[in-house]
C-alpha cells in the first residue's frame, strides 16, 4: 500500500512537472514567435534585397529555408548521433536557446545595423523559426518518454489547458511589456524563461532518469522517423 502510495506521488508530481515545462515553453515560444520574428520580418521588408529581390515571395524563401535547416539539423544532431542521450540533447537545445538570445543582443551592440541587413535579418528568421520547432517537439517528446497521454483524455486536455494558458498570457500581457526596441528586454525574459524550464527538465530526470531514458532507448530513431 506504501508503495502504491508512493507510486501515486511521484505520478502526480511528473503531471506537475511536465504541466510547467509545458506552460514555461510555450511561453517561451510565444515570446519569440510574437517579438523576435516580428522585428526581424520587419527588418527584412525595409532592406533593399527584400525590396528589389524577394518582394513577391519572401515568406515561401524564409520558411522553406527554415524548413530545410530544421531537417539538415535534425539528421546531423539527432540521426548520426543516436548514442547521444535524450537528457543531454534536451538540455542542449535549452542551453542553445539562450546562448542565440545573447548572440541576438550582443551583434547589434559590436555591429551597428547588422540585424537589419538582408542576409543576416533572415539567419535570425531561420534560425529562430528552427528553435521555435525544437520547442515544440522537446516538450511533446519529453511528454510521451514519460507518460502515455493515449490512456486518459484528462491528462491530454490538461497539457492542452497549460499551453493554451501559456500563449494567451504571453501574447497578451507579456510581449506588450517588451518595448520594441529594447532587445535586452527580451533578452532577459527569454533567459529567464529557458533558465526555468532547464531547472523543470532537471528535476524531472532526477526522479524519473531510468524510465524516461528506457523509453528513448527503446523508440526507434532512424532516418524514416522524419517522414513519420
């Protein structure tokens, strides 16, 4: 009975859990999709090359080009490094979150009108529209190594709740806070957010690091699991 007891515990304390990382990432999410994106778009449309090149289809080139880095990503991080832990690549994609942020602040300061250049505006575009995919199937991902969400639609609608939450607050009351050009604003609310979720993760892998990394092991990762 103890141990059932126990049992419970821990189940309830992983829905908690992963509820927050749900909640922290599609803030983080809708942070970056609502500021960052937006101003690089905005400083695409007034360069020149948008202007005389790209005019009648930017937004075809950007998100294809997105697209297609988000694959070649993937298959060289993911695919070819297959003994390459769950617990360390969701990390890293946290880690590697903030440290774009800070690139993204810094640039600007060294070089004067560099994000409103053409090429570099749309490596900005690209590289976020990429983190914004890894947000997304980090937290799905974690989500189905550590439960299955298929045996009750209570658990679903509670994700789906938590996220739903998550953009609705950001979108409404959070980016509006973030002065359009103050990046160190969003800079700092986006360290602030992945710092959050990087503590969420760890906590969670403390107490469930074998049966979440049993599950990865035994999901088959191949070059198929692309297109699947």
């Amino acid at each position: 009975m103890w141990k059932r007891t126990d049992a419970n515990c821990k189940h309830v304390q992983l829905i908690i859990g992963l509820c927050l990382f749900v909640f922290f990432n599609i803030s983080c999410f809708t942070v970056i999709t609502s500021y960052t994106k937006s101003n690089f778009l905005t400083a695409i449309q007034l360069t020149p090359g948008f202007q005389e090149g790209l005019d009648p289809r930017p937004y075809f080139f950007l998100y294809g080009f997105a697209g297609l880095g988000f694959v070649l990503f993937y298959f060289f991080y993911h695919v070819l490094n297959p003994k390459i832990s769950f617990e360390y690549r969701i990390k890293r994609d946290i880690l590697f979150l903030i440290g774009c942020s800070l690139v993204l602040y810094l640039a600007p300061l060294f070089f004067p009108g560099f994000q409103q250049k053409f090429f570099p505006a749309s490596l900005y575009f690209v590289i976020y529209d990429i983190l914004d995919d890894f947000i997304i199937v980090q937290t799905w991902t974690l989500i189905n190594y550590c439960i299955d969400i298929r045996e009750s639609r209570k658990i679903q609608n509670l994700f789906l709740f938590s996220g739903g939450i998550a953009a609705f607050l950001s979108g409404r009351w959070v980016v509006p806070l973030i002065p359009a050009d103050h990046p160190l604003g969003f800079l700092i609310l986006t360290m602030v957010i992945s710092s959050i979720s990087y503590l969420i993760v760890s906590y969670i892998f403390t107490l469930h690091r074998s049966s979440i990394l049993n599950s990865a092991t035994n999901e088959r990762v191949g070059v198929g699991a692309l297109f699947t």
